[in-house]
C-alpha cells in the first residue's frame, strides 16, 4: 500500500539521515506530484474513453474495422479510468483527487470526424497517455516505489497496444483514401 511505502521510506531515511524533516518534505512532495499525476490521468482517460465512443459513433461506410477498435479503446480507456480510481482508493488519496472533470471535455464538434483525423487524433492521446505514465512510472522509481512503477508500466503497455493498433489502420486507411 501506499501508506506502507511511506513509512517504510520514512524509516529508512530518518536510518540514513536522522532528520525527518527532510523524509516529511520528499514524501508530501511525492505524493503533491503523485496526486496531480493522477489527476489528469483520471480526466484524460475518461475523455479517451467518451471521445473514442463519439468518433466510432461518427464513422459511417466502409470505417467498420476502426469504428470496432474504438469502441473496443472506449471500454479499455474506461477500465484504466477505474483502475486508476481503484488504485487511488487502496492506497489512500482518493480522497485527495479533484477529479471534476466539467469543462475539461471537447465537445463532440471538435473531435475529428473523417478516417485520418480520427486516426491523428487517437495516436495522440495514446502517445500523451504513454508519455505521462513514463514520467510516473519514472518518478515512483526515483523513491524506490516499485509498486507504483509497476502499475503505471503495465498501463503504458497498454497504451502501447492502443498505438499500434490504431497505427495499423492508419497505413490501412491512407491506403484505402488514396485508393478513392
């Protein structure tokens, strides 16, 4: 759990320095920068998954297999979303999250409406959501937080996974628009 890190940090830095002024300053700032991590994890994934729902509800025609993958991304986006909320809660600072999410979101006439503007668009949420959990999975390393780090490395795998297969369709899709 969290809160174990933290005392097992803190211990081992009041061992090492007998100072636990400087351990109170390394965990509050830790957690501050955990706690706003997971706050924009927590709003950037529902927005993922709700902008995902609303562009596979857009395609029309022959965008069957990318409007499937987003609708499957929307659900995925959505379990990081209560995984994220989960986690927060087993390691108490839930409680510390502003996860307000009112007026953060696009509204559905800005999300992309034709193939490759939607498929832009996914890569770079995929890309942003893969870089922020690498600078998480980072900063949990820094202290000595494997458990942290593991769980922000299995969601940059996933992220991955979303990359690549949204980059499948991009070679497919420019493929069949300049076929047209």
């Amino acid at each position: 759990m969290f809160e174990d890190f933290v005392r097992t940090l803190e211990t081992d830095l009041r061992r090492e320095t007998n100072d636990s002024y400087i351990f109170e300053e390394i965990s509050q700032d830790y957690e501050a920068q955990m706690v706003q991590i997971f706050n924009k994890a927590v709003r950037d994934e529902i927005e993922a998954s709700v902008g995902y729902r609303v562009m596979a509800e857009s395609i029309q025609g022959t965008g069957v297999l990318i409007k499937k993958e987003l609708s499957e991304h929307s659900v995925e986006e959505f379990e990081h979303f209560n995984q994220l909320i989960i986690y927060a809660s087993n390691h108490g600072f839930l409680q510390k999250l502003d996860y307000n999410t009112r007026g953060t979101f696009m509204t559905p006439q800005e999300l992309p409406t034709n193939l490759e503007g939607i498929v832009q668009f996914t890569q770079d949420l995929e890309k942003e959501a893969y870089t922020d959990y690498k600078a998480a999975a980072e900063l949990a390393n820094s202290v000595g937080d494997s458990e942290t780090r593991l769980f922000f490395e299995t969601l940059m795998q996933e992220e991955l996974k979303h990359y690549d297969h949204i980059s499948d369709h991009d070679e497919n899709s420019k493929r069949s628009l300049n076929d047209f």
